[in-house]
C-alpha cells in the first residue's frame, strides 16, 4: 500500500470541533509536524476533510 506524508501548515483556531479531532487523529498537533500514514480510504477521508489546513505529498 503506498504512503503519504501529511503535514499541517495552517492552525486549527476557529475551526469546528470536529476538524481539531480530525488533527488530532492525524497525529498532527503543532504546525510544521508531519507524519508518515497509510493511504487507506480513512485517512484519505480525514485528510479530504481537513485538506486547506494541511499538505500532503507521496513518500
């Protein structure tokens, strides 16, 4: 299965409680943190949902 990086570049101040869960979900808590996940439907879905507040390339 292929893997992405996901990097949060934007802050989760006044966004909705579920798109700071979603972060948290991530594992992204300060921006500028990246982290290595599984490109399987459900984080694809959770990074669709949170995608203006993070980057996302193939590793």
């Amino acid at each position: 299965m292929a893997k992405i990086k996901v990097t949060k570049v934007k802050s989760a101040i006044n966004r909705t409680k579920r798109q700071k869960l979603t972060l948290e979900a991530l594992g992204l808590n300060k921006i500028g943190q990246t982290k290595e996940h599984e490109a399987t439907s459900s984080i694809l879905g959770m990074v669709r949902k949170v995608e203006h507040l993070v980057s996302v390339e193939e590793a």
